[in-house]
C-alpha cells in the first residue's frame, strides 16, 4: 500500500520556477534540456493540486473543464455534484449541478437498486439511544423525498416535524418552509397531538373511527354484493335492488334443509281457485226406486261462500249405472255445516233403481265445473340462516 509523504510540502516552494507555457505543457519536453526552473515550476503545478484536494477536498470549479456525471467542484466554498456532462456551466446557477452525490448501484436487470446502504455504522444491539446511524445537523436539518407523482421535503423546521409538499420542484428554489405556508403541515404523533387531540386508538383488535374527539368502534358488516334477503316494506331500501323476476312474484315460501333457490308449482297462492281432486263416500239405506240422498259435506271453515259441485253416478254390486228412461235426475242444494258463513254445495247426481245398501261416489268439480285437480302452488324454497 502507498504510504502518504510530505503532501504538505511544494516543491521549490522558495526557488526560482519560471512557467514553461501552454504550448509547452501540451508538447512537453523534446529533445532539449529544460531549465531547472522551467522543471520546477512543473514538479511545483502538481504538489500544488495535490494540497489542494488535501485541504479543501475538492478542485475549484474551472469553466473550461469537461465534468462527467458524479464529478464535483467547489465554487464560493460550496462543493456540488454534476448530475450531467457539462462544460461552463456555473454550479451556482445551472441544473446540471446538486449540493448532493446521487449513490446507488444497479445491480443487473432482476436486481433492485439499493441505494446507499449503511451497515453497522455504530453496532449497538440494545434499544438506548448509544448513537446514530445518520446525523443532519443544520438550523433545518431536511430529506427530500422525489419520485414522478410529485416531491417531499420532510424535516425539523424551528423544532416541528413537518412535511412540506413541493410539487414537480426537484431543486431547492428558496420556497418557504414556515408553517404559514400552504404546503407545509405538521407531522403529529403521540407526543404531538393537534389541538384537541385524542390519544392513540386502543389496541385491542377492534376497529375504531374518530367521533367528537374521542375513539368510538365502527363495524364494517356488510352484505356481499348478490344476497338476497325478504323486506315487509313498499321499496327497497338503499343499497338494495328490487328482483324483477318470477321468482320473486307471487309465491309462498317454503323452508328447507338441503339448497335453497329452488322453485316449483304451477298455480296462483291468493286465488285459491283450485280444488284438489278427491272423493266422499256414503252410505245409502235399503231404497227400491228412485230416491233423493241428503248429503253432509264437513267442508271445514270457510271465510267466505262459496259452492261445491258434485256429479252422482249409481254404483250396484260393484257396476256404475247409467242414468235410463224412467230414472229422474235429482238436484238439491244442502246447506253445509262447519263453516264460518253460510254457504251452498250443488249436487247434481243421477240414479237408479236398486235394492239393499249402496253407496254413490261423488266427483268433486271446481267452480268453474271442471274436474277437481292437485292443487301445485307456486312456491320458492328458502334457508333460515344465522349470522357469525
């Protein structure tokens, strides 16, 4: 390793030197023998920038010099880095020059840039304050912080923590960084609250939102986006969309344990239009001609009147007669009983000589005189489900 000697020393620093000049020092020596002078002057030019670099740690800048990117220069006893190739461009006054070095490396295309990267500047393990890794120490002791969507500058202005947004400015340009101006806001933490701060939130893992000055826990329960759910209401409420759909028009409900959204039935639930095919069967006594049958219909409770229909045909030893000459067709209306208002059953039966006990069948018809049928009312099938 070179071992550093008399840096602080020029040479002929008392002697005579005497300038060879420009054309000399781009030619250099020939064929003649310099002056002891002219040779001194030269060893004298280089010990003289070497101290130089030795005491001010940077050259003076030189219009005249082709810095690269990353150069420095001291001008008015500022050093700054060109952050582009230039010549004559004043650092006082042009872009192309920053009071800082950028560092960084890239690595290789797969490779992050890490920037400058300290490591164990003061290695201390315990969490006292023992030293510190970076120290700024200035009136205002600032980090910008740059990037495409606009530019930061944070910092400790007059003791405040405070951030001042800068806009598209990379370069300081003077701007105010009071807290008077509009781009500059406090930094508040726990030790700095704004007026009328709150404490930290409780760390409990609830979910808490500021209200008059306090904490209060907020719940985010929400429905996902397609549950559908039954409101006894005219409209749907906000946030809610009215099905449209069949589905949703008149049906009745009906729970079940397997998958629900499933749909059947073919007839209306309010009409109730619909009788469901059945029989009743009596009893007759020992009758030899034609006859009337007084017939007691249980039809259950009814709300409203309404009238039953009902066809007789003679049943004897197991055969169906038909109605034939001499055999008059009777009809009677009968009153029902149980039921909640009066009402009447039409029987329109037909029958026929025969002796001993028999029965007569009775085909139950709708109100429109149409053959009863399976009543299928259109229904959707529903889950009872509970929340978490």
């Amino acid at each position: 390793m070179t071992v550093q000697r008399n840096v602080e020393l020029v040479w002929a620093s008392s002697g005579g030197t005497t300038d060879p000049g420009g054309t000399k020092y781009i030619a250099g020596w020939v064929s003649e023998i310099p002056t002891y002078q002219n040779f001194n002057y030269v060893l004298q030019d280089h010990s003289k920038n070497i101290l130089v670099l030795a005491e001010q740690g940077a050259y003076q800048w030189q219009d005249d010099i082709n810095y690269h990117v990353g150069g420095w220069t001291m001008l008015d006893g500022i050093i700054r880095y060109a952050t582009s190739a230039n010549v004559n461009n004043n650092p006082n006054t042009s872009s192309n020059w920053s009071y800082t070095p950028n560092y960084g490396e890239e690595q290789d295309n797969t490779s992050d840039i890490r920037g400058l990267v300290l490591t164990n500047v003061n290695d201390r393990n315990a969490s006292t304050w023992d030293g510190n890794d970076v120290t700024i120490d200035n009136a205002n002791s600032l980090i910008g912080l740059n990037s495409t969507a606009g530019n930061l500058v944070i910092g400790n202005v007059d003791g405040d923590l405070v951030v001042a947004d800068m806009g598209a400015v990379v370069v300081p340009n003077g701007a105010s960084l009071s807290l008077a101006a509009s781009n500059v806001n406090y930094i508040y933490h726990s030790g700095n609250l704004p007026a009328g701060g709150i404490g930290e939130v409780p760390n409990d893992g609830k979910t808490y939102g500021r209200k008059f000055g306090t904490w209060v826990e907020i719940s985010f329960d929400t429905f996902p986006a397609g549950t559908k759910m039954i409101f006894a209401q005219v409209a749907a409420p906000v946030g809610w969309t009215k099905d449209g759909s069949d589905l949703a028009n008149n049906r009745m409900l009906r729970l079940v344990q397997g998958n629900g959204g499933g749909t059947g039935g073919i007839h209306s639930c309010t009409l109730m239009d619909k009788v469901p095919a059945h029989k009743h069967l009596g009893t007759s006594g020992n009758n030899n001609a034609s006859h009337n049958h007084s017939v007691d219909i249980n039809s259950g409770v009814d709300s409203i009147n309404h009238t039953h229909h009902y066809v007789f045909t003679e049943v004897v030893g197991g055969n169906q007669l038909q109605a034939g000459p001499g055999y008059a067709v009777q009809k009677t209306n009968i009153a029902g009983s149980g039921v909640s208002a009066s009402h009447k059953h039409r029987v329109a039966g037909s029958t026929a000589y025969a002796t001993g006990v028999h029965q007569h069948s009775l085909n139950m018809l709708d109100n429109a005189g149409v053959d009863a049928v399976d009543w299928k009312p259109k229904y959707a099938d529903c889950i009872i489900c509970i929340a978490n």
